[in-house]
C-alpha cells in the first residue's frame, strides 16, 4: 500500500515539473487581446512566407491584328497572340528599330546592312547572330522563328517565299511599307508617315508601344521645328540626285527620298507628283536649284569610279558643264546618304537633319 502511495506522489510531482518547464508565453500569447497591429503583422507574415505564384496575366495588347502585304503586294492580315520571342530582321530599318526598341534578345538571325549600325546602337547589335550574307530559307527555318520583318525583296521566290508558307507555320511576317510591297510610288507616295507606321506597329507586335511612340515624337517634333521656322520665309529649291551614268534619277514628291527633303525645308524643283523619270544634265540645268543633294551608299560608284561619301559631290562640283549652276557656284551641294531617305526607319531623322542642316544652319546655331 505504502508503495502505491509512493509511486502515485512521483507522478503528481513529474507532472507538475513538466508544467513548470513549459514557456510562459505560449499561455501569455494565447490570452492576449488581438489588436490591429497585432492583425496586421500577422497578415504580413503569412503573406511573406507564402510561395510567390508566377504572373498568369496576358497583356491587354493581345490577340493583335497587324495589316501587312504579300508578294502580289495585296494587304494580308495576320493576329500574335503574344510577341514573338525569336525573330528573324532583315536589312538597316528593321535591324536598327528593334534594337532601338530594346529588343535584342528577340532577334535569332539578322542580315542585310548597308553599313555600320547607329553609334548609339552597336553595343546592343554585338549580341545578336548577325549573317555577313544571306543564308538559305532552310537555314532560318532552322532557327525557328515566330516573326520575320523584311522589305518586300525579303519575300521572293529567290529568298524566303511568300509570306502565306510562314504564316501557314505560325511564323508572323511584316514587310517595311515603304519598300515597294503597297504599289508604284506614283500611286502610293512613299512619306515618313509610313516610315513612323513600320516603327509604331513594330512597337505594338512587341507591346513596347511607349518606346516606339518616343521615336516616332522625336521625328515629328522635329519637323514641327522645322515648319514653325519656315513659316514665313520662302524655302530653298533643291533635288535630290543619284547619277546614273549619263543621267539622274530623281528622288521626288513620290518618293521617301523626296519627302525627306521636304520634311526637312526643301521645295523640290524636279520630281514633282507622278513624275518619276530620270533627268538629264540639261534639265538639271535648266532648273538651277538652291542646292543639291547627291544619293550615296557603300560600295556605290559611277563607271569605275568609287564615289560614296564625301566624294559623291564632285559628280556635280567637278564636271565642268555645271559649273554655271548657282548651287555650284556658292557651294551648296551636298551627299547624302541613301539609309536616311529609303526605308529609313531610326535613319528618317538623320535624312531630315541632313537637309536641314545644310539649307537653314542658323537653325541649328
């Protein structure tokens, strides 16, 4: 009996050492009032220590539906259900817009510079597969694109193919409006509107809409300035001139070329609307221009005379039959470089600034 006692009285001091080991504040927790802070602290905690779920939201800017054209220059349709995550670019306006859009990382393949890249360009063009030549449609069908951008040549036969083989393999396609794909010229004028269009549906096929809409401002403001300071003076005449051995295509009205002058402060002199033929010396002439620019691209030459750069004027400057020209005589002929005024895209505002530059200096003073 006694033992009984014995072991019921251990047990009863066991327990109450237990008890007494126990961390008071679990008790004093549990009976303290739940106040806001108190309420808002925990929140926090739970919200912390709970796994981060991946965004599932798809951009508003989807589906999207962008009008481009096929090789019969017809206008095609076709929707992106998202940016396109591997493109192919081709030539200076679409490899120097995307990566003025930030979108280096986008581009698998790209070919088809007439030059160097934009200064202000080259470090994000040293990340992507630049191709020195073109390669085969079975080499960049090899890189899996989801987008191609390109001019209207980019399609043909001898290329890529029309634009319905990509489509039909989910690959979106976007021809440079101005690179002949909407027409003859004389019947769909080339503008920097449709240069500003390329840049601003760029930028809504990628959803960087902002971006694209900063660049497209810049030029417009520019020739806004342009505009404002001209508006009561007269404007210097000018033409915009590529020799051809023996005679001059004209960069006129119908033409991006042309357009570019007039943005930038010229009246145009030759090249009016719907004339679109080549000039002769004599004509050139016969209307005496304020000032002439001189087209020029790397690698261009007249016979077998190098003539890019600087030294494309001297086809004007040094032939003596145009030595009685008043452009010549005060010194008013200039080169110009054919990626400012032909599918220009981030070049539209340097081919604005090369004209006005040189015809309204103290505008830049």
């Amino acid at each position: 009996m006694m033992k009984k006692i014995l072991t019921v009285l251990l047990c009863g001091a066991l327990c109450l050492s237990i008890s007494a080991c126990q961390p008071a504040s679990n008790k004093e927790t549990a009976e303290q009032p739940v106040t806001k802070e108190t309420a808002e602290s925990e929140t926090e905690k739970e919200a912390e220590d709970k796994p981060t779920e991946e965004s599932t939201e798809v951009s508003a800017n989807y589906p999207l539906t962008i009008t481009t054209y096929n090789y019969a220059k017809e206008p095609v349709e076709y929707t992106f259900e998202k940016a396109p995550e591997r493109v192919w670019a081709q030539n200076q306006n679409n490899i120097e817009t995307l990566l003025a859009l930030g979108l280096a990382d986008k581009i698998v393949g790209a070919c088809g510079l007439d030059g160097e890249v934009r200064e202000d360009l080259q470090d994000e063009f040293a990340k992507i597969n630049y191709y020195e030549s073109m390669p085969s449609k079975e080499e960049i069908l090899a890189l899996e694109p989801d987008f191609i951008t390109g001019w209207y040549s980019t399609f043909s036969d001898k290329r890529l193919g029309d634009v319905d083989f990509w489509h039909e393999r989910n690959v979106g396609t976007y021809m440079s409006l101005n690179s002949a794909c909407r027409g003859p010229a004389k019947e769909n004028p080339q503008t920097i509107d449709e240069e500003c269009e390329d840049i601003l549906n760029l930028g809504k096929i990628f959803d960087v809409e902002d971006r694209a809409q900063e660049i497209v401002d810049e030029i417009q403001g520019e020739v806004e300035k342009i505009n404002t300071h001209l508006k009561d003076q007269t404007r210097l005449t000018a033409a915009v001139l590529e020799d051809e051995g023996g005679t001059y295509r004209v960069y006129g009205e119908d033409t991006l070329g042309g357009n570019v002058a007039i943005n930038g402060g010229a009246e145009l002199c030759v090249g009016k609307h719907g004339e679109n033929a080549n000039i002769s010396a004599e004509d050139l002439i016969a209307v005496n221009p304020d000032a002439i620019f001189m087209v020029w691209y790397d690698g261009y030459s007249v016979g077998d005379v190098d003539y890019a750069g600087e030294h494309v004027v001297k086809l004007i400057t040094e032939d003596p039959k145009f030595a009685s020209l008043d452009t010549v005589k005060n010194g008013r002929v200039y080169p110009i470089n054919l990626s400012g005024i032909y599918c220009s895209g981030m070049r539209t505002l340097d081919g604005i600034l090369d004209v006005a530059t040189n015809l309204y200096p103290e505008l830049y003073q």
